[in-house]
C-alpha cells in the first residue's frame, strides 16, 4: 500500500513504530519562532541567552514540538488520513534544542481502542520521542489521535 | 512592583490567575504556520479542507499551543522571570481555531512547590486556557514551570 493512501484503526497494531527524516535545526528559525510565538531572551538573541539558565541560545520547546509535528507529517504517520489529535499529552523537556541539532522523530503505537459510541472512528495513542543527532532524547510525549475506522472508510 | 520585575517562587500564591490580551487569528497566519510546521490539508487550503471532518480551514492544534505561549509572554506571567516549562500535559482540543478567531488564555495557579534537592528553585503548577470570543474553551492544559526561589535571587 502507497504511503498516501488513506489508513484506518484496523491498519495498525500495537508495537507498530514509525522513524521520520531528519530536520537541522538553524539559529535563523530558532529566532524566527521565537519572535511570533515565544519572544523570550533565551530564544531571540546570543548575548542575552549568557545571562539565562540556559546559558547560550536554545530554541522555544514549543518550536521543538512544532518541528515534531512536522516530521511526522512529512513521514506520513497515518498515510493519506490526516493526523488530528484528541489529546496530547505528558510532555517532558530533556534537553534543549540548540542550533545545528538535527532532529529525528519516532512514534510507537501503545493503545487503539475503537469509539463505543461512534463506530466510524476510535483512537490511537503513541508514544512520540524527538531526538538530537546522537540519539539523545529532547521531548518525549504521548497523543491520542482520532482515527477512522474502516467502517467510515466504506464506499 | 513593575511587571518586568522578575518574580520568583515565593512572590505567587495557588490561586493567582493572569488573564492576557487577545490576538486575532488570520487565514494568512494560520497557513504561514501549517506551511512550516503541519502542512495538512485542513490547515492549509479552504476547498482541500472542505473535504476534512473539519469541513473548512482550522489553525493548527500546535498553532493554538504557541500563539498560547505569546499571549503569556506578553502578560508577562513570571514578570521578568523567563518562562520555562518542566512539563505541559493534558492538552485537551475541545474546538478548532478558525480565521477570526480572537484568542485570550488565562493561566490560574493550582499548586507551589519547592524542590527538595536545589533549594534555588521549585516547581509551579498552572491551568492554562485558551478562549475564542465568545469564551468558549480551544484547548486547555496544563503546565509545570520550573520558577527560581527567592534564595537563588539573593545577592
């Protein structure tokens, strides 16, 4: 089956593991993120990321979230079906994003529970992991997608 | 004292609530961000998201997660402590981000606790909402911030 072909609940099983691309990480997007969405001085400029916990420059977690989102779209994580999550959650921050990381993300199937009670759809939970280019983990999370069944898939 | 005063562990009591300003949505900022964050078709184009269960253009769920995050930046929530999260968990999407859309989030502090092992600093829990217009829930979650402690502001 074509990677863009629409997948449904009963296409996956628990254990199933999916391995995005990889990403690079440049100072110009950690700026260009933080100044629409997270203008905090860790994220915007080098000399006033010295006077922070951090330290140096890091990108906003939620631009390490954002970019997660977009491998695994790239990835195509659910074929053709669009990815539309119920609930994401239990976000932990390992370790920051820095310029020049190049990040890999993957997701484990955990959980597929069918909806009592709409059969058209049920729901899926992953484990999500980012990682840097050696492997460390930077954001480990868990979502519960919702997903067709292959009773809303019927002609 | 001014709010770009930095604030620490001790300054905040559970129970405090911030309330932000609004920040419009636009179908050019809703397809800038699905460009290079999540790049589906329910974020992207008005006829392909017609054919979604959304049935017409919605804001990324990640979209609404950061504009979150600068409404409370811009509040200045920790005064001029940065803003760094430990966890965020919880995040619930109870409806989508449509062009138009007026977005204000609230945060309320639900508990205060130092750490145990490096008395500089602890940990603040928040419930966070994100409203449209007509007050009604986007998303809610929950964040866990690490806060520094009066001790490691100390001279």
């Amino acid at each position: 089956m074509p990677a863009t072909e629409p997948r449904c609940l009963e296409d996956f099983e628990v254990g199933d593991r999916i391995e995005t691309d990889a990403v690079t990480v440049t100072r110009d997007m950690i700026r260009a993120f933080a100044q629409q969405y997270d203008p905090q001085p860790m994220h915007l400029d080098e000399a006033a990321a010295q006077g922070t916990v951090f330290g140096e420059l890091v990108g906003s977690g939620w631009q390490t979230l954002a970019l997660t989102m977009r491998l695994l779209v790239d990835a195509r994580l659910l074929g053709g079906t669009p990815i539309v999550g119920a609930e994401f959650k239990d976000m932990r921050f390992h370790a920051p994003m820095r310029p020049g990381d190049s990040l890999r993300a993957s997701a484990e199937v955990l959980a597929i529970r069918p909806s009592k009670s709409r059969p058209e759809r049920g729901f899926m939970d992953l484990k999500v992991t980012t990682t840097n280019a050696a492997g460390e983990p930077l954001v480990t999370q868990s979502w519960r997608l919702v997903v067709p069944s292959r009773a809303a898939a019927a002609p």
